[in-house]
C-alpha cells in the first residue's frame, strides 16, 4: 500500500488522496487536538489557547509555540491523561546540560500508531516473507527496534533484532549469514557494518537509515557495498518517532501526514517561510492523546515541499538539512559536522570519526578517525589531510594560519559518542 493510500485509509477518506481533501482532515485534527489539549493539558490550559475553531490551517501560525524547555521544565505538565493510560515514558537527556531530562507520554493508541506507521513506512520496500536485519536499540519495551518489529510482524516479515553492543564486523557477517533482504539502522552504524564485512554471497535489496544525518558519500558506498537502494527517514521522539520517509523518488521526505502537521519557520521572527526555503522546522501532533504537542520548535533546520512529487504523491516532502545550532563560523564560511561528513566520508577506509573544536590561537580541529582495519590504515590520516585542505572551506583557513588541525586513528571502527554525533567545542 502506498503512503497515499495508506493516509487516505488512516484518516477515512476516499482514495486517490487529493491535497484539498488532506487539508480539510488536517485542519479537523488540529482543531481537534487544540481543543482537547486546552481542556486535557494543564500546559495548554494555563497557554490559553483560543476557544474558536481555526477557520484556515495558515491560522495556526497565530498560536503560541512550544518549547524544549517546555518539555524539559514540564511544569505544569503536557500530559493529557491519567497515569493510568500511559503505555510508554520515553527519557531524553538534554544535550549539554545537567538539567532534568525530558520526558514523552504515549497512550496506548499513541503506541500502535507509531506502529501502523513503521508498518506503512518500511512497507514501501518490504514484501512479505522478506528478512529485515534491524540494528536500532530495541531492548526496551516502546523502543525504535521494538517497535519495528512489531511492525515487522504485522507485514509478515522476519525481523532479526541485532543487540546494540553487537560489533560492526559481526553485523555485516550476520547480514550476510541472515541472507537479508532488507536493513534497518543508523548510518554510520550501517557503513561500519559495510565496510567492516563486504558480502561475497548475498546482496541487500533496501536499506532505511535514521536517527542521523545521511551523508551523500555514506549512502553512495552502502548502494555500492550491498547493491542496496537506501531511503533516509526522519523522525524525533517528540514526533512519536516516526516522521517522514523517502519514497523510490529520493528527494525528499513524505510526511507523516495523519499524525504530524509541518511548518517551518524563520529561527529569529518565527514568521512563516515560504514554500522550499529553509527555516526551522516546527510540528504540531495530530491525533496523539499522551502528550500533545502544538508547534513545538525542533531546533532542525528544514524545507517543505507541497509541490506533487515525481512519485504520484501529494504528500509534503521533507528535507532536514541539520541543527540549527551546530556549527562554527569561520571567515571562509560556517563549518558544520554535516562539512565533515561529506569530506571524511567520501574515503573508502572511513567507518565513523568525532570533531573536536577548541578556541585558541589559532583554533585546533581535532579529528579521531575510525577505520574497518588499522593494520590497513598506514595511509588513512594523511589521504584525510588532504582532503581537508582541498576544501573550499577549510583549505583556505588552513593556508593563512587562521586554523590547525590534527588527525589521529581511534581504535575501534566505532567511535565513542557522547548522545548524537555532532562538532565539539571546548
């Protein structure tokens, strides 16, 4: 089943989905979720939300929006039923703080559609009877590798839940011994596994990264290692996980459109942007009862896409372009880890690498890069030298002096990340 159609059953209208009809639930749901969440949260009861149904989904932008801190302070809270109704409490630390952590409430029915999601998302690719190699955490009751194989099980695919600790080496050798038709992880993960394990036997037909930016060079040696076709996803615990999804078409995300309405807007008005330009991008839920959420800021720097895409859909199109907080301006231009992995990911030794900034005079960029194999590796740190220093970005700060950089190996083919991938400073 398509996403269309899928949408279009999700939400009881007739099929083919039409953008007028999509719109109208849309802007059904949203009232629907402000009016519940203005007399079920104590949050958006003390937000005074406005007690008139929006005549247009544009009037949305009227409303106040809501924050991480929000979420991370929760008093009072967002939550919108009992304790008692509560299926799943998922923790996110906050990232460079030692502030208390943020906390998501999923009812029951907040769970299955997560669910039904993961189901109609992996099922543009996955067939019945397919083997799906699933490398996300899943221990947890309600986690990504949990629900995935819940969802697995409703497309009648084997799922083949691989432990988080499993080395990438071994990943690879058990993709190939699992005969995997389809995969499921994070991206660097996914190209340490490859690199680590090049099949001699079988290749992989489908791919879908996520919980990570999905490099150009990353995705074009998975394609080339497996033979895969590899879709990008994208998704936040405060989304319910589940986002938006690559179609065959491959430019851009399709949005979870019964569950997530998308605006982006300007980081400092907050003033809507125009159809294509990139802004940040905020997400109000559509139909979650656990903790609802009304334009809440991501912090993701993104563009929308409402044009019908190649593929047939009218579903909008997503492209997350990286944290709107992340980087370092320089004279030359901003550096980003996003910079980084394009360069550094482009070697064919490189399986994974951190990026460490420290002020100085000049500044120092330390970069740790991991590799499938050091006894291979006599030749990784300078090959990345250079291509550092040909940056059109880079290479002009290293010329004039206005920047260092250091290159060493680390151990393993993975490297310790404190969270989320992402450039240092110090």
């Amino acid at each position: 089943m398509s996403l269309d159609a899928w949408t279009a059953a999700t939400l009881s209208l007739s099929s083919p989905l039409s953008a007028e009809a999509l719109q109208a639930a849309q802007l059904h749901l949203l009232n629907d979720t402000i009016a519940f969440a203005r007399q079920a949260s104590p949050f958006y009861r003390r937000l005074a939300l406005p007690d008139v149904p929006l005549a247009r989904i544009s009037d949305l932008a009227q409303l106040p929006f809501t924050t991480p801190e929000d979420l991370t302070r929760a008093d009072p809270p967002l939550t919108a039923v009992s304790q008692s109704q509560i299926a799943r409490i998922v923790t996110l630390p906050t990232s460079g703080t030692t502030g208390a952590p943020k906390r998501l409430h999923f009812s029951e029915a907040d769970v299955d559609a997560i669910i039904a999601y993961f189901a109609a998302g992996m099922g543009q690719f996955t067939r019945a009877g397919d083997t799906v190699v699933i490398a996300f955490p899943g221990e947890r009751p309600g986690s990504i590798g949990d629900n995935l194989v819940a969802a697995m099980a409703r497309l009648g695919a084997r799922a083949v839940l691989v432990p988080w600790t499993l080395p990438p080496e071994d990943l690879g050798r058990l993709i190939e011994a699992e005969r995997a038709d389809v995969v499921a992880g994070p991206p660097v993960r996914m190209l340490a596994a490859a690199r680590c394990h090049r099949p001699t036997t079988h290749r992989v037909r489908a791919a879908l990264l996520s919980s990570d930016r999905l490099p150009p060079p990353l995705k074009q040696a998975l394609e080339d290692i497996w033979g895969a076709e590899v879709f990008d996803h994208w998704g936040m615990t405060e989304t319910g996980l589940g986002g938006a999804v690559e179609c065959s078409v491959h430019d851009g995300m399709h949005l979870r459109a019964p569950d997530i309405h998308a605006e982006i807007v300007d980081p400092q008005t907050g003033a809507p942007c125009p159809d294509n330009t990139p802004g940040e991008l905020v997400i109000t839920t559509l139909r979650r009862r656990g903790q609802p959420l009304i334009r809440y800021r991501t912090g993701d720097r993104a563009r929308l896409d409402t044009a019908p895409c190649a593929c047939g859909s009218i579903l909008p199109r997503l492209v997350v372009e990286g944290r709107l907080d992340a980087g370092i301006d320089m004279p030359s231009g901003r550096l980003t880890l996003a910079t980084l992995d394009d360069i550094l990911f482009a070697d064919a030794a490189v399986t994974d690498f951190t990026a460490d900034w420290s002020k100085g005079a000049p500044p120092v960029l330390d970069i740790c890069l991991a590799t499938a194999s050091l006894h291979h590796a006599t030749d990784i740190v300078p090959r990345c030298r250079q291509r550092l220093q040909a940056s059109p970005l880079i290479g002009p700060e290293l010329a004039t002096d206005r920047l260092r950089i250091t290159v060493r190996l680390n151990a393993e083919p993975l490297c310790q990340h404190n969270g989320k991938r992402r450039l240092t400073q110090a």
